[in-house]
C-alpha cells in the first residue's frame, strides 16, 4: 500500500532534526545517528542493534576457605553488522591486583592474585593464556577465525580466584558469609557508536553491560543459603520441605515471613544435608548476576503487587545477621520502595520477579539485589535502601553506560530518593537531607573541577565526578520536572524509558527523547544544564514598585537554568511567595526582569531556592544590607 508523509509530518522532522542539532554532539556520535542506529526522535534507529550472550555458570567454595572455582560456557552473539576479530574479555576482579591501576590506595586485606584463567577454549580450540600478562580487567582475545555478522561464538572458561577479605561492592563479608560480583569472564559491550568497551575499571566508575541469560549454579557445603540474581529453580532440592514451604508463603504474603530465624540457623536444619548443595538460579535479559553466601544469616521474605494491570507481584528478600535491627525491617522497606517507585515515580512496574536486600559493606545496586551497610538510624536505612533499590531503573531495566555517563543512572536515583523520602518523611525532612547530603558541599566549593559540564564523560573526571554524577544531573532532572509539570513530564520520561528499555541509551538519546515525549524544544535547557560550565548563584540586582507590584530585576550569576520563590514580606508583617519555574530563562540565560503581583507595601524581598541552593546568598535580598 502507498503511504504518504503529511507535510505537518514532515514539518515536524524537519523542526525535530534542527533542534537535535543544536546540541554539541561529538565526531563518534555523529556517525551513530549518520549510520541510523540512532534517531533525531529519541527513538533506536532503524539500523540499531545490540550484541548479546548466553552464560551457563557454575562455582563452588567452601568457606571459610576463600578459593572460588569456576567453569563457564558462554555462547556470543554478534548482532552487528561488522566482522569482529577479536573479543575484549572483562575480568573485573583484576582490580584486586597489588600492581592494577586504581583511583585510591588499596590495604593488604584488598589484595588479591586476581582471577587466574585454568583453560579457555573458543569454538573448541584452546587459547594460550598467560595470568602474568593478563593483568588488566581487560583483556583483548584473537579469534581462530573471525565472527562475522549475525553468527555466534562459543567460548569454555574456567578459572579461580580468591575472594578479597576486605568487602567493598564484592568480597568477604565475615569469615563464613561472602558477597560475589563480577565473579565471572564476561565479554564486553561492543556497540554501534564506541565498539569495544575498552575502559579499564579503576574502582571507582561503574559498569556498562549487555543483556543477556544467565544459568547459574552455586555449590556450598550444607548449612550454607544461597541468594542470587535471578530465580531460583531447585527450592525442593536444597532446602528442607518447611523451609521451601516457608519461602513459597513468601511469595504471596503482605507480611514478613521468617524464613531463617537464629533458632533454625542454630539447629542446622534448614538445607539439604548432603556434604555439598547446588542451588541453581536462572534469569533473562538481565545484564548482570550476583551472590551472596551465609551459614548464619537470617532470611526473611515477603511480596508486593507491582502491577496493576496484570495482577504481577514481586518478592522481596532480606539477608542479614540477627544484630542488624534496621534489616529487621528491610523487606518491609522493599515492599514500601518497590510498590511506590512502581506506582508513583517513575510509575512504571517494577521489571523484575524479586529484589533480594544482603547486609554488606557497598550501599551498591545489581540487578535484584542491593548490598547494603548496617545504619543505626532507620531513616537513613530506608533511604540508602531506596536509593539502591532505584537503580532498578537506571541502569537495569535501561544498559546505561555507567562507564561514561554516570549522571544517567546515578542522577535518576538520586532524584527517585528524593521524591520517595519526601512520601515517607515529608518535604520539609527530604528537602532538608537532599541540600545536606547532595548540594551542600558541591554549591560551596569553587574548585574549577566542580564546574565542568556534565556532559563531560565520567571517565575522564575524578574528584568532580561525585558531584556531576549525582547532585547536578538530579538538580537538572527536577528543574525540568518542575517546569513542565508532573504530567507531561512523566509523558516525556517514559518515552524516553520505553523508547531505550533493554538497549543502550547515550546523553542524546535522552534529550531527543524527551524533546518527543513533552512534544517541546527543550534544547535549550539541555544545553544549559549538561555543556556549560554553570553553577547556581542568582542575585537581585532591583526591586522597583510598579502598578499592581514589583518589578524585579534578577541576574543569573552562576548561568545555570534554575527555579526560584520570590519571598515578599511586607511592612505589615505577612509574607507572600511566588514561584517562578526555570522557563524564565529561556530567553536569556544572564539576566532576566519579572513583575510579580503585590497590592502592599514591600519591606524585604527575598530570592529563595529551595533544593536549588545558591552559591553566594548575600545578594539574594532586596534592599540589600
């Protein structure tokens, strides 16, 4: 059938491509949208495509003994369009490494040899590997013959290593309890606008990888619980029958349900008593797994209703020693986090069928799983917990590159924390924790570094990375939902997340699609808040008295695009505040001049941030002092 293209249709591109155009956009992507594997409307182009694996697992410990073998199939599949002669292995534990490159110092009880290769075979054929040599978390692989487009590879690993005994994202938590992450050789992401994903993991910055299927099977002695990414498939094999039965209660329950208590850790009759137990754990299109491995850990469990179309409930987990009194209340927490992030911001169902809360040392998010530190204020549990828990979005249920752009996942939960703390303690409690644990420090220091746009790829900072991957994206994000209102502002976010759901999104990506979504040029905006060197400082240059009120005019010292109230307190003693959203500046991003409405006489007039806190307060006032 011959279709036509309206001309407001075509309108409609032509305005969308000179917007997209305004923004800087460097050579590489440039060619990813010149290549079509990324379009001007936000959306995956028509040439996009993204690689994928199949990974079948399987390790074995036997702590206290900190050794972890394992053997890995991975079949690889090269989605793109060009002919790969090499593969780039991630062999992320390298970092344990007394002589890898790290951004801190590391203490004995960091170190490690690292993963060690026993054999690796692709398609068969063994490859030569050197452990001295292969020292890096990367560790590029010549193909016998090369993998040409739309084929795939099959690759037989096996390897060991020694689990670090001090836990940060990954380790040992006490002498019988480990936390397992990037356990295992993965291959990296190759895309379509950087290829290899060559980028050494320093400690610091975090990951970027492909969705893939995983099985895995963790063998322990008996005692022993396993939690893990994923679900799990052989409940009846390894746990005893009032124990499965207990965890399939769980599954259905509003209430926590005590899975392991101490008293049944005491008695040792929770697992199968076999010498050694194979818990097997499968997941699909999910970019990474974890473990985490106790013999005197509680277990609690519960569900929640994350869907109300489908009816869809998720279980939540919890992992802890007895001490822990706020992980008493963890899967509690999970249920209020999982439930309101799926219902209120950003109002879309929780992906996954569980989200299991382990007591460690990171405060760091995996695909359905948190590692969580001990707080002794609950508050401040439920917050860490749902911060992690907010990564679900970002960079889970989208592959961000967290590499590069960790304003893209770690700015979003940052502002999901905010919004959730503000429905569990009040906007005066979360406003007031937001300015103090995410503004505070990076509006009152000057250093140069602090000031680079946020754009700038997080590879390259250090000590401004903190800062541009957390509070200044989530400033962004708020100022924006701020000036279009939630609605068309949550119209414009799930385009975006629909659009990039289980694929790669870049910086522009996200522009472009929230350009889409809110059906607004927003460049503007984007290009204040993510490629200029702004901070937050406004000043009240004047206040003059006109008919029906003030004439304010307002100097945007710091340059960035932010909201404000105008405080009036007249000389009657009442007050008057009027919000001005950060549209004010689309015009003129230096200075602009507002009339707000006053049918009295002003005594003071006050310029007031809120969140938005403000380098330089002396000349917010009018008269000035």
């Amino acid at each position: 059938m011959f279709k036509s293209i309206s001309i407001s249709a075509l309108l409609c591109l032509f305005l969308l491509q000179a917007n997209a155009q305004s923004l800087y956009m460097p050579r590489d992507i440039q060619k990813a949208f010149k290549k079509e594997t990324r379009a001007l409307d936000g959306k995956p182009g028509k040439n996009y495509w993204q690689n994928t694996g199949n990974y079948n697992i399987s390790i074995s410990m036997t702590p206290p003994n900190r050794l972890v073998k394992g053997v890995e199939q991975i079949t690889y599949f090269n989605n793109s369009p060009d002919t790969l002669k090499s593969l780039n292995i991630k062999l992320i534990l390298n970092i344990h490494r007394p002589a890898a490159a790290r951004f801190s110092g590391a203490s004995a009880d960091y170190l490690t040899p690292g993963i060690q290769i026993d054999t690796f075979l692709v398609n068969g054929i063994k490859k030569v590997w050197d452990n001295v040599r292969a020292a890096g978390t990367n560790q590029p692989i010549s193909l016998p013959k090369p993998l040409m487009p739309h084929d795939s590879v099959k690759m037989n690993v096996s390897w060991h290593f020694e689990l670090s005994k001090e836990s940060n994202r990954e380790g040992m938590i006490d002498s019988t309890t480990f936390f397992l992450a990037y356990f295992y050789p993965r291959v990296a992401v190759y895309d379509d606008y950087n290829g290899w994903d060559m980028l050494a993991f320093l400690d610091a910055q975090e990951f970027y990888n492909d969705f893939n299927n995983y099985t895995l099977n963790v063998t322990v002695p008996k005692n022993y619980i396993v939690w893990s990414t994923g679900t799990l498939q052989n409940p009846n094999q390894v746990l005893q029958p009032e124990f499965a039965k207990r965890l399939q209660t769980s599954m259905t329950s509003d209430s926590t349900i005590h899975i392991a208590t101490p008293a049944d850790l005491t008695a040792k009759n929770i697992t199968t008593q076999n010498a050694m137990n194979t818990w097997t754990w499968t997941a699909t299109n999910i970019s990474d797994m974890t473990v985490g491995v106790s013999d005197h850990y509680n277990w609690d469990g519960a569900s929640v209703l994350v869907d109300d179309a489908t009816h869809r409930t998720a279980s939540v987990q919890a992992a802890y020693p007895d001490k822990s009194e706020d992980f008493h209340h963890s899967v509690q927490f999970s249920r209020n986090a999982l439930g309101w992030f799926s219902h209120n911001w950003p109002g879309v169902p929780y992906p996954f069928p569980k989200m299991t809360v382990f007591q460690g040392f990171a405060d760091m998010e995996y695909p359905m799983m948190v590692n969580d530190s001990h707080e002794k204020d609950l508050g401040f549990a439920q917050l860490v917990q749902d911060h992690e828990i907010a990564h679900t979005y970002f960079p889970f249920y989208m592959g961000i590159n967290e590499t590069r752009y960790a304003f893209m996942d770690e700015g979003w939960a940052t502002t999901f924390e905010l919004l959730i703390g503000t429905a569990e303690n009040g906007k005066k409690k979360a406003d007031n924790f937001y300015k103090k644990f995410r503004v505070e420090r990076y509006i009152n220091d000057p250093a140069t570094t602090e000031d680079l746009p946020i754009i700038t790829p997080t590879s390259e900072l250090r000590s401004g990375y903190g800062n541009n991957a957390y509070g200044k994206p989530s400033l962004s994000y708020l100022a924006l939902k701020d000036m279009l209102g939630d609605a068309l502002f949550k119209k414009a976010l799930h385009t975006y997340m629909d659009n990039w759901h289980g694929k790669h999104p870049i910086p522009w990506d996200y522009f472009n699609s929230m350009n889409a979504g809110s059906g607004r040029n927003l460049n503007w905006f984007f290009n204040n808040w993510f490629f200029t060197n702004g901070y937050i400082d406004l000043g009240l240059d004047n206040a003059k008295a006109v008919a029906g009120g003030y004439k304010l005019s307002i100097n945007n010292i710091g340059g960035f695009a932010v909201p404000f109230d105008v405080i009036v307190t007249y000389t009657d003693g009442t007050t008057q505040s009027t919000h001005a959203t950060a549209a004010v500046w689309e015009k003129n991003n230096k200075h602009i001049t507002i009339t707000i409405k006053a049918n009295k006489t002003a005594k003071s007039i006050v310029l007031d941030g809120g969140i938005f806190m403000d380098a330089d307060v002396s000349n917010n006032k009018w008269p000035a002092k």
